[in-house]
C-alpha cells in the first residue's frame, strides 16, 4: 500500500491567483486519459490574446482540477474575463461560461496498454453577452486515450458536443469534436509540446437564418474548425510549468498563450 501525504499551501494558491492576470490555463486543448492522485490538484491561470481579420479577443481562463479518487477527476474551467474587439461594430466585454468535467479512467496504462478514460463535459451560460456565449447549456462526452512511449506522451479525444439551441436560431447541429496532442521531454525540465484539433460545423454547410429571418446569430455559434498548435515548456520546480503555446486555425486567427499549470497536493511516500 502506498501513503500519501497531503500539503496544500495556503499562501501558494495566494500567489498563483495573483499571477493570474497574464499566464494561460492548459498547455494543451487535449485532454489526457491520466487521472490525478485522490486529493489532489492542478490549477492554470493565464491570459490569451488572438487576432484576425475579424477583429481580437482577449480572454482569462482558469482552471481547477482534483482527484476525487485514483479513477474519478473533477475540472472546473471559468473563464473569469472576456473582452471581443470586431474589426466592424461595437466590441464587448464579460464573464465568459463556465465548463464543469467528470473524468473517470477506465483502464490504466500498462507496457503495451494505453490509459482509457471516459469524460462529461457540461457548459453552463453564465456569459451574459450573446457575442461571448449562446445562453445555453451544451453537453459533451469523450472518449480519451494516452499512452507514454520514452520521452514522448500522447493523447487522442473524441467528442460528440448536444448543442443547446438559442432562441431565435431556426437550425443547429450538433458537433464531433476530435484532437490529438503530443508532449516530449527535452530534459528533466523542459519540454515541446504541439497538437491539433477542431470541431465540424454547428451551421452545417451555410448559416442557418433565425427566425425572424435575420442572421442574428451567436457569435459563439461557428463553421467548422481546424487548430494547429506548438509551444515550449519550462519546470523551474517539480509540478510547477511554465509555457509559451501558439495557435493558429482555418479561418487565419493566430492565437498567443503564455500560461502556468500547477500540480499539488498529494506526494506520493
């Protein structure tokens, strides 16, 4: 049997809230199949910045995650600040909507076996503006898969999102989401890491028109989606990661993310 020790430092979390304001949630958008130890926690903070031809978005996302058990994992991830500049029009700042995620591992890595997990995401509205979310609640499973292979650990997901449907909108679909990521291990504390994913289309093949007959539609509602991603990672301590990630998709939006994650709570004696 193993004994686990469990510190949480106060002043710590202190400290990472108030870095907050310039470092980015996850390095990853791809999830992993590997839970956290029972008692503990991983937190990212940060600040990402994108830009097109549209216009820029600004965004300060969170994220909170604990081991509830050595299988189950619960993910908080608000998104305290949003503020969207259209390159046309009026821009828009507020809180963003709030993702809530059940993880459970369904079978562990071994030698030639990768971990499994299965997950449910639930997105509640809590964006007030309709150019930020669509005001209505949206759920997805996953399928999510990882295995280590030396210095490289990967992942794959798989995802199907039931899109609430907001008022006026006449037609929306559902939509699979996929992703698969990769992380290398330069040296002890230092890492690359890069990934791709996206989504298909929750218009289908043209905008749906709403029912009034406009084209009012949220601008969180999108076409298809394709994400390519690189970046770099630094451990200036054990389970403390500091990163640099750059995006850029389909529709020529580049996207910066400077961000933290760190793991703490349970260390294994």
């Amino acid at each position: 049997m193993q004994n686990k020790k469990c510190n949480i430092g106060l002043s710590g979390i202190a400290a990472l809230l108030m870095m907050s304001g310039f470092l980015s949630a996850q390095a990853l958008e791809t999830e992993t199949a590997r839970p956290l130890l029972p008692r503990q926690f991983e937190i990212g903070a940060g600040l990402e910045y994108q830009t097109s031809s549209e216009g820029t978005e600004t965004a300060l996302p969170l994220a909170i995650e604990y081991g509830i058990s050595d299988r189950f994992t619960i993910l908080l991830e608000p998104v305290a600040f949003t503020n969207i500049s259209p390159a046309e029009g009026n821009g828009v700042t507020g809180f963003g909507d709030l993702e809530v995620t059940m993880f459970y591992n369904v079978f562990k890595e071994k030698k030639f076996v990768p971990s499994i997990s299965i997950s449910a995401e639930c997105k509640l509205p809590t964006a007030k503006s309709e150019m930020i979310g669509t005001g209505k609640t949206d759920f997805t499973p996953y399928l999510i898969i990882s295995k280590k292979m030396g210095h490289l650990d990967v992942s794959a997901n798989l995802s199907y999102t039931l899109l609430g449907k907001p008022e006026g909108v006449s037609e929306l679909h559902n939509t699979i989401g996929y992703a698969f990521g990769g992380i290398y291990s330069l040296h002890d504390q230092f890492i690359i890491f890069g990934e791709f994913y996206g989504n298909s289309s929750a218009l289908g093949n043209e905008a749906p028109e709403a029912i009034d007959g406009t084209s009012g539609l949220p601008t969180e509602l999108s076409g298809g989606e394709f994400v390519s991603a690189l970046g770099f990672g630094y451990y200036p301590v054990k389970n403390f990661l500091i990163s640099l990630g750059v995006n850029y998709d389909n529709n020529n939006a580049l996207l910066i993310r400077p961000g933290i994650e760190w793991k703490f709570g349970c260390d294994k004696k």
